[in-house]
C-alpha cells in the first residue's frame, strides 16, 4: 500500500537530503522547521497528554529554536554545566547531547554518526558524542561563539570539545570537577566557575553582576522544591504523558534552572496535576538516559493509566538547598554533589535516597551502548535496590542510534518485566 507522506514528513526529508546534499545551506531551513515546530506545539498542542507537559514541550522547542535562530546567543555545554552563570550574561545554554536529539527529528543521526567515524572518531565513543561532532564536521551546524564543558560525568566530554576547538575553532571552558567533597574541592571549583565569568566577559562583552546570580539560585531553590511537590502528588494522580516529556523536563532541570518562566512552568505542573484522578497503575523511576524513539517502550509508557514513568534521575541529581550567600560555592558544592559525579556506588546511595522520596513501584535502567559507567554499575544497583525490595529491570541499547537498539529484544524483556511487577513484583 502506497502512503501518502504529510507536509511534516516532505519537510523532514527534504532538510535530510539538503543536509547531506548541500550541508552549508542546510542550517536555516533546519531552524526553521524547529520554529515550526515550536508554533505547532503551542497552537496545536499533542491531545494525549496533560496540558503541563505541553507547556513543557512548547517551552524547550522554544529554546532551541530561538537559540539556534540568533547568533551570539547561546553557547554550547554538556547537559552538567553551570546554566545559572551563563543566564546572567543573557544567554542560554544549549547542551550537544539535547542538540543530537533534536537532530534526530530530520532522521540525521545514523549519517552524522557515520560522517563522524569515518573522520577517525571511534565508534566506541558515545552516539550523542559522534552525532554532534558528524554534525560540525559536515558543515551544517555553525560554530557558536565559546563552549563550556565539565568532567562530570561521560570521559568523552573533554575529547569532544577539544576536537572541536582543533577541528573548528571553538573556544571552550573546561571545568575540573573534583570528586570530593571537602572545602578544598569546593573552593577549587568556585575559583574555576569565577574564572569562567571573567572569560564569558571577555567573549560577550558584558559585565557580569553577582545579584543576578543570587536571584538565579533563589528561584533555583523554590523550583527545586515545586518540583519535588510535583513529584509527590505524583503518587497518587495520573499524569498522562510521554517518554520525550522526561526529556523535556530534564532539559529543563539543567539548562533552565534559576529562570523564572521554568518556576512558573512547575508550578503550573503542580497546579495541573491535582485537576487529575488518582492513578491506580504502576509507577516507574527512570535510570540513565531515555531512549525516546524505542517503540515498543513508547508503546507502554506514553500516555499509559497503567505504567507511568514519573521521573528519571537525571531530572532530579541534586537534591539540596543552595546557599545564595556564596553563589561560587553553592554550584561547586552542587556539581560535586551531582548524582553522576564519582564512583557509582555514590549515585547508587543517592539513588536509594532517591527511591525512599519518590516511592516508586519499579526502576527501569537503560544501558546506553558506549556508555562505560551505566554498564559498569548497573549489577551494583541492581543489589541495592534488591535490598530495598524495588524491582529493576537493566535494559541494553542505545539512546540515539537506532541500529545499536534491538526493539524486539527490548519488548521480550520489557513484557516479562511488567508482567512480573504486576503479578508478583520481583526483579527480572
């Protein structure tokens, strides 16, 4: 049966095939389908789910889009750096692992990584890695003005942004995170982020004003805790929504957080979810990252009354107050305290600190391919949460590159796992 393809889908392939065809043109007519897609979501707003998590996607499609729209507005980051510094020079903070799936809407992906490796990039190296990188290398994203990256907590990190200051240009921060956390450590990462405002000065030209930053962590502190109000009523009411709101609502836990329009969004969350009934399904907590795309996980989970993923730990890696008296050593002490910083057994403990908050039916942990600590610690949080009597069920893939992700295999072991939870609740 021939298919007719719909305006949306003519658009995607024609920006794919200009992308590989004709890279340097393909750029603004690849912003303009996010800034399409942005007045879509906010006129034509998807029907299954809540209208908080509509909100939410219509608020990060606009920061991509009007980002990427205007030059000098953004830098680039890994999804850990301190967005709170960068909002007080006006700009916004685009991490390259949020840009390769955004990418992934032209079905790019499998070319960028390819490109990628086959410039000498190993194909161990993480897809998002290799899908931003084949997406630079190739001459269809443009170069920003500066980067910022941190150690925490993907050893591809500093390799990437170094190659693409080598191969590009592009001028970046490093910041060193210790794994410690002692007044040393604390005092050795705030005079790093001190110096990173001297440099973004220096860059954009614009002087840089403490007090924005101590609003920035006051709001911080009242999102952080709307969201865990949020997280709360969670276990009673349904909240229909997708695996991509997860997404969403981690880029906006760390590349939004401070902002005011962000603490308005939660807060509406909150207001939102009360309007709901009480959920009476399965309630899953989310380890590592989502692979949005998997359909037999989509199949399950988006817009489900009976299995509901109701956070990811990415979402929720810092769970403290921060002190906005010391605004350098309140982000040194969170980004050391970061869930993914240091060795696994300290993300399994804040996991388990987690799960006892949150109170969750089951954990899910997926195992993106290429990603050395997810695999690695994976059996060890397995045990401890055996310990707190939680099933967990580690599934292997891939979060971008579809050919690294077996969806039948995914589908056996997700439906032995969910049949288990439901009849006699222990792990697979």
């Amino acid at each position: 049966m021939v298919t007719k393809l719909s305006v949306v889908d003519k658009y995607i392939d024609y920006v794919r095939n200009e992308a590989i065809e004709n890279p340097e043109k393909s750029f603004p007519k690849m912003v303009l389908g996010f800034k399409a897609n942005k007045l879509k979501t906010k006129l034509l707003p998807k029907k299954n789910i809540s209208k908080g998590y509509q909100k939410l996607e219509t608020m990060m499609m606009s920061l991509v889009a009007d980002s990427l729209s205007k030059e000098k507005s953004y830098v680039w980051s890994n999804i850990f750096a301190p967005c709170e510094i960068m909002q007080c020079f006006d700009l916004n903070t685009l991490s390259i692992e949020c840009l390769s799936c955004y990418l992934t809407g032209y079905h790019l992906e499998d070319y960028f990584i390819d490109f990628a490796q086959n410039t000498g990039l190993a194909p161990t190296l993480c897809s998002y890695h290799k899908t931003f990188v084949g997406a630079v290398d190739s001459g269809v994203i443009p170069n920003p003005v500066y980067a910022v990256t941190t150690s925490l907590s993907c050893d591809g990190n500093l390799n990437t942004f170094r190659y693409l200051e080598k191969k590009k240009g592009v001028p970046f921060t490093f910041l060193d995170i210790p794994y410690e956390e002692d007044e040393t450590s604390v005092s050795y990462l705030a005079e790093q982020l001190k110096q990173l405002t001297i440099e973004l000065e220096k860059r954009f030209q614009k002087p840089f004003d403490i007090e924005k930053l101590k609003q920035a962590i006051r709001i911080e502190n009242e999102t952080r805790k709307e969201l865990f109000r949020f997280f709360e009523l969670q276990k009673k009411h349904y909240y229909p929504g997708e695996l991509i709101s997860q997404l969403y609502l981690m880029m906006g836990t760390h590349l939004m957080m401070g902002r005011p329009e962000f603490l308005e969004l939660v807060r509406f969350l909150n207001k939102d979810i009360a309007t709901y009934p009480v959920f009476e399904g399965k309630r899953i907590l989310w380890v590592h990252l989502l692979p949005f795309y998997q359909e037999s996980l989509r199949s399950y989970f988006n817009s489900s009354d009976k299995y509901q993923v109701i956070a990811s730990d990415i979402i929720i890696d810092f769970m403290d107050e921060l002190d906005e008296s010391r605004p350098f050593e309140a982000l040194a002490t969170k980004i050391i305290r970061n869930l993914y910083n240091g060795s696994y057994s300290h993300k399994a403990d804040m996991i388990g600190t987690l799960v006892d908050e949150i109170q969750p039916d089951a954990i899910i942990h997926f195992c993106h391919w290429g990603c050395k600590q997810a695999s690695g610690g994976s059996v060890l949080l397995k045990e401890r949460m055996k310990e707190k009597e939680i099933p967990m069920l580690i599934l292997d893939g891939d979060g971008i590159d579809k050919r690294n992700s077996h969806d039948g295999q995914i589908k056996t072991r997700l439906e032995a796992f969910l049949e288990l939870i439901e009849t006699e609740g222990k792990s697979c």
